[in-house]
C-alpha cells in the first residue's frame, strides 16, 4: 500500500493523513468549499476539491470520490467515520476499482447496518439482546401492541439509524402514537430506509462498548471495553476506559461476547460492538460499529497501539501484530469531545475562530483536532472542533489532568463545551463513577 485516499474531513482526516505519514504512505485529502483551508488539507500530500459545502454535494458524492481516486491511482481508500463510512454500496464500488476498501466487508457492512436483521443475527450468535422486535413494525397499531407486550417504556428506533439519529424514548402508547411516523420520515430522510423497530428501554443504564479488530484470515481480538455513557440526545460527550461501573468478571463476559459476534460474521478491520448494561451488570447488545469509532484514542492510550496502522496492515492482507495475549492494558484514559457549542443549549455555535490556544501533545496528553486558528466552523458539518484525550495511572489522575487540559486551553470566537466539562469533572456522581446514559438529562 503506497497511497491512500481519504474520504473525509476534520480531525479523523488529520488522524488518519498522520499515520500514513509515519508508515511512509502517501494520501490524498478531498475537501469542500468549507474546508479548504484546514489543517488536514495542508497535511496531506495531495488534495482535491469534491464539491460545495453541504454533505450531499461533497463528501456523498460517490461517483467524484472515486474519480478523483482513479485520477491518482490510490491503493486504497479510508472511509473515517461517518458520512460514507457504513455504505456498503460505496464499499462495493471501491472494490469494483480494484481499489482496498480500509474496512470490513461490504456483506457485513450491510448486515450490521440494518438494526433489525443485526438483532436477529446476534441471537442466532448467541449474544443476549435487549427485548424488542425482530421484524420492522408497518403500523402504530402493530407498534403499540407489541409495546404493551414488553411493557413500557420502550425505544422507538430507525433500523437504519446510528449516532443517535431516529430514536424516540416512549413511556405510552400516546408516545408512539406521536412519534411513529415522525420517526419513519425522518429515518427515510437520514438512511433511505424508512422502516422502525422497538427495544425494550433499559433504565439507569451504561453504554459499554467493545474495540474489536479481525483480519482476513479469521482472527479476532478485543482491546477491552470503553465506557460512552455521559451522553447527550443519545450522542456521546466523554468516553472512558476501562468502565468504573462494571466488575473484572463481566468485563470478561462483555469482551468475550463480542468477539462472538465478530466470529460469527466473520468479521475483520476495527469494529465495535455496542451494549447497554443494567444496574445488576447484565448487558445487552445494542449495535455493531462496521468502522472507527471517534473515541478510539482512549484505547490507543491504554494499549500503546495505532489503530489506524492496524488497520491499514489488515486492509492490505496482513495478519493481526498481535495475538489476545499479547494485547495489554494499563492506566486510565478518557476523551472530551470539545464542540462549537453552547454549554447550556447544546446548540451549534458556528463562526471563525479567533483564538485556538492548545498544549502540545506530552505524556499523557493527546489532541486530536480538525480546526486550527483562523479557521471557520460552518453550520454544514458535525461541530466538534477537537478530541482532548488524557492517561493517568488511575481514574483520579485521569479526571485531574482533564482539568488541568481545561484550564489551559484557550478558545475565542465560539462558544464552546468546556464549561459543561468542568462542571462534569467536579461533579460527585462523575468523580465515583456513579453516572449512567441519564446523568446529562439531570443537570
């Protein structure tokens, strides 16, 4: 593998460009009219434009993405996370190209992006799931009958969705009366697929998720667990691992579950497998990630490893560098998501940033980000800004380098989350470690 396209934008982009760097790969970069001046363009060895600045315009546009790798006459193509990063189409017709989709196959990709047939294939594998409907439901009748079968209440969810897109918490049947054909428009809209489901809701719940990587020869392995409970709209805000919920023995369970379901379908490159746990620790399957998570450099930082290499050495034939044995653990880490956004709203807050002040990378202190000084957040993408990520030699030392990072860094012009950081590192419940999916609804 000599050059490699990617196929997004931001901070994944810079991640992604630095690892090809180091490993002597060359990359090309494509970016909208919105971001042609960030930092990622710069890094890469090449760039192209692929359009104006909405999504379907530029970073959708399959047909210009593939030209533009034909053009260069790439190895392969990594996807990020995100925008085409779980279309199997769009994988298809990479390999179409002779070109190395950086991922899993287009036939897993597909499995697991539909929620309903994911759920069934799980029970089949012999992961637990959460009860809840292994068919789509077609009417509110039919939605709010099997409700009342599991009891209230119950997740209303695309099964197509991700990201938190297309899923309505309903406590009555008048919830789903609401909701039910809001929730297939809008999973019409966002993944083309109208068709909705319905999970038992698990209260008090934490969202646990397990790193797993596979190659092309039928080995899986698991690099522990990472806990995404501090959420917001079932979006994630602070990740963590290892969990300071959960006992030695059921993280045992929960990785061993996963690389079940990895085996069972055969999967290879970086995945995630998503559960939710209960206050007695029994878990449940949620979703399988076919991609790389945004959270994954906590896992960097408790193993040591590059992630990105991994899966550049797997996309191009190789086997795994290591065997479950050999991957090991140590200290805590976390990751705060910094956001173009209003602490207490929540609401994007676009505009050019005047001042970006940030510590470099030293021990135990990494940033990940997508903009630099002088850049403009537009309201056309995601607004996270940058990844801060943090290791201690314990949970403690972790949460107080995060709030030393916090003093230090300096952002004007925007608005950002940083206050809603450091109220979350001084709050008792999060300092225990008694936090589940609901704490940020609370405060």
């Amino acid at each position: 593998m000599k050059k490699v396209l990617v196929a997004n934008r931001g901070e994944i982009a810079s991640r992604i460009i630095r690892t090809c760097n180091e490993m002597g790969i060359s990359t090309v970069a494509i970016y909208s009219d919105a971001d042609k001046d960030l930092p990622y363009v710069q890094n890469a060895t090449v760039a192209y434009r692929v359009g104006e600045p909405p999504v379907t315009k530029s970073y959708l546009q399959i047909d210009e993405i593939l030209e533009i790798a034909g053009r260069e006459e790439v190895d392969a193509i990594h996807p990020g996370y995100g925008f085409l990063s779980e279309n199997a189409d769009f994988a298809k017709q990479v390999a179409k190209q002779s070109i190395i989709f950086i991922g899993p196959s287009p036939e897993v990709i597909e499995l697991m992006g539909d929620k309903v047939k994911a759920r069934q294939t799980m029970i089949d594998a012999g992961v637990p799931v959460v009860p809840g409907s292994n068919e789509g439901l077609k009417t509110i009748e039919e939605a709010c009958v099997f409700a009342s079968d599991i009891g209230y209440p119950v997740m209303l969810k695309a099964s197509g969705g991700g990201g938190g897109i297309g899923m309505v918490l309903c406590h009555t049947e008048e919830d789903i009366k609401k909701a039910f054909q809001s929730t297939k428009t809008r999973a019409k809209m966002y993944f083309g697929n109208d068709e909705v489901f319905i999970e038992k809701y698990i209260s008090n719940a934490r969202h646990i998720e397990v790193q797993i990587f596979g190659d092309q020869n039928g080995n899986v392995v698991h690099l522990f667990e990472r806990d995404c409970s501090i959420q917001r709209r079932n979006q994630k805000v602070i990740e963590e691992t290892p969990s300071p919920f959960i006992s030695v023995e059921t993280r045992k369970e929960i990785c061993n579950a996963a690389i079940k379901a990895a085996t069972y379908v055969q999967y290879y490159n970086a995945g995630t497998v998503e559960f939710i746990v209960d206050e007695e620790e029994n878990f449940y399957f949620l979703e399988m990630n076919t991609r790389l998570q945004v959270e994954h450099p906590i896992t960097e930082m408790i193993t040591n490893l590059d992630l990105v290499k991994w899966q550049l050495l797997v996309a191009d034939g190789g086997t795994l560098p290591l065997s479950q044995k050999e991957i090991t653990s140590s200290g805590h880490s976390m990751e705060l998501r910094l956001y173009a956004e209003d602490p207490n709203t929540f609401l994007p807050s676009p505009g050019k940033i005047e001042v970006f002040s940030i510590p470099s990378d030293k021990d135990g202190i990494r940033i990940d980000n997508g903009y630099g000084e002088g850049n403009t957040v537009t309201p056309f993408y995601d607004p996270m800004i940058a990844k801060l990520i943090v290791k201690g030699e314990n949970r403690k030392e972790a949460i107080h380098k995060a709030k030393e990072l916090l003093k230090e860094i300096e952002v004007k012009g925007i608005k950002t989350n940083i206050p809603l950081f450091q109220r979350i590192m001084d709050d008792e419940s999060f300092t225990e470690g008694n936090y589940t999916t609901g704490f940020l609804s609370k405060k």
